[in-house]
C-alpha cells in the first residue's frame, strides 16, 4: 500500500478525498457518518462490511445513501445492505430503516425453513411509511433497495461428509450478490431457476415488498458478498478490484482496514456509493 489511496485504471477528477463539510441532516437521528464498518469473527464464520460515501457525493458534499447491517436472531446470522435511490431526498434514511430492521426481523428466519422462491416484506415496508409518517414526508422519499441474507450459523454435514451452510438470500430491487469459490466471482441464481444474476429492475422499498429469494448451500472457503451496485459494478467491470479482494482473501480475511483501502479506490467513472459485505464459510 505504497499510495495514499488505491486505484484501478485511470485516474478521474473526482478522488476519494472529501474537500467539503458534509450537508448533514439537521435531525441527530438521521446523521450519516461518511463510512460505516461491520465485523466479526464467529466459529465457522467470517464477516467483513465496508460503506463508503461514493466520490462523487463527497465532491457535493452529500450523505452516504448506502447501508448495512448485521444482526442475530436465534441460530442465524443476518447481514443486510441497501441503497437509496438518488432520486429521493430522504433515501439516506429509507435505506438505514431498511436494514436495520431486517437484521433483527424474527420472521426473516422463515427465508431457510421454507424454502420459497419470494418472501412477503410488508412489514419492512410498513416501517419506512411510519417513519415517513413520523417526519411528515412522502413515504416515497425514503425508496430504497435491500439485498438480504439469512445465514444457518451450524453448518450440516453432506453426503461426502463436509460441511455445509444453509443461506438464504432475498433481494427488493438491484442491489447484486455474489460467492467467491476458489477465486472466482460468481453472482448467485436460483435452484431450479434461471441462471439470471441476482440483479432485479430497481423496484424499492417501500412501494415494493415482495423479495426474490436464492438458495444456496455454501461450502468451507467460499465467500458470501452482498454488495450495492456501486461496489458490483466495480467486480463485475472492473477484473483487477475483483482480483485484489479475491486474491488477498485468498490468503486471509482482510482487515476493516484493507476493505475499506480497495474499496474506496479512485475509479474513472465509477462514483457511486459503495456498500460490500463479505462472510466466509469455515474456519482457517
């Protein structure tokens, strides 16, 4: 890390240096700090979470319309990111709603045990309408995305007697997910499905509340990433981000620290706001 930031490709005029005073809200409440950071080492699980304002909103002086959250309800581990959409004013809190309250959502334990294909979240969109409601504002000022994952904290063993984690994954809106499997990117689809990515029109919260689910069956090594697009468009489009997150995971999970230097990086054109939140399977 011989460089004060990271970059990929070359250089655009906005750099990931903030030279204004973010425009915060006047309420306390809704205070957007400029990057946000999640992790934990569990038994048999790994969790690394970076949100960055993106450059081009520190060149306004804009608040980081990304989030994440990670939470536990009973024997599951529940990691959520969202992203609010530009266009509304109070996005930056509809997406901090939105995750919060499905990281401590009891019936998001239902994902693993049913098994379907959707999962109704009225009740997640009934939160953002209260908040609305509570600040006096159009619930559509808080739309957002939510790309949620209900993760079985005990492993199962299969057939040829390794391990395996059960792990859920819905998705209101295009907020991407991927798994990382000996050093490839691969986005997550259905079983029996579609090999479509796990990538929908940008239908949000709260006027849509029904998530597509994904189920996967995740193996000792892999790497679980839930991502806004920010951050996928920089794996899907950008060969040597994925490799530098890939490769140095390779070896270890990274830092906080690390996550944040590649994800942050200068990128010609790639601006957004960038939310990624990594879990891996099994213990080193």
């Amino acid at each position: 890390m011989s460089s004060r930031f990271a970059s990929f490709g070359e250089l655009g005029r906005l750099l990931p240096i903030p030279q204004r005073v973010t425009q915060q809200p006047v309420d306390p409440c809704a205070h957007v700090p400029d990057t946000a950071v999640e992790w934990a080492d569990l038994p048999g699980l790994t969790v690394r979470g970076v949100s960055v304002r993106g450059h081009s909103h520190r060149w306004e002086g804009a608040v980081r319309q990304d989030q994440l959250a990670v939470g536990e309800i009973d024997d599951l581990l529940v990691c959520a990111v969202a992203d609010g959409l530009g266009s509304q004013p109070d996005s930056h809190l509809g997406s901090a709603v939105a995750a919060r309250f499905v990281a401590a959502w009891p019936k998001v334990g239902d994902l693993v045990s049913l098994q379907a294909a959707e999962f109704d979240c009225q009740e997640i969109s009934a939160s953002l309408e209260a908040t609305a409601d509570a600040r006096g504002v159009a619930a559509v000022s808080l739309s957002t995305t939510l790309t949620f994952a209900a993760i079985q904290r005990d492993p199962v063993a299969a057939e040829d007697g390794t391990s395996r984690w059960r792990v859920a994954v819905g998705q209101i809106g295009d907020s991407p997910a991927y798994l990382l499997r000996n050093g490839t990117w691969t986005p997550i689809a259905g079983t029996g499905q579609d090999e479509a990515t796990l990538s929908n029109v940008v239908d949000p919260l709260p006027q849509h509340a029904r998530a597509t689910v994904w189920h996967v069956d995740a193996q000792p090594g892999d790497v679980l990433a839930l991502a806004t697009d920010g951050a996928g468009n920089l794996l899907e489009d950008v060969p040597e981000f994925a490799e530098a997150i890939g490769g140095r995971w390779a070896d270890r999970p990274l830092s906080p620290s690390e996550l944040l230097y590649y994800l942050d990086a200068a990128v010609k054109t790639y601006d957004d706001d960038r939310t990624l939140l990594l879990v891996e399977f099994g213990d080193r």
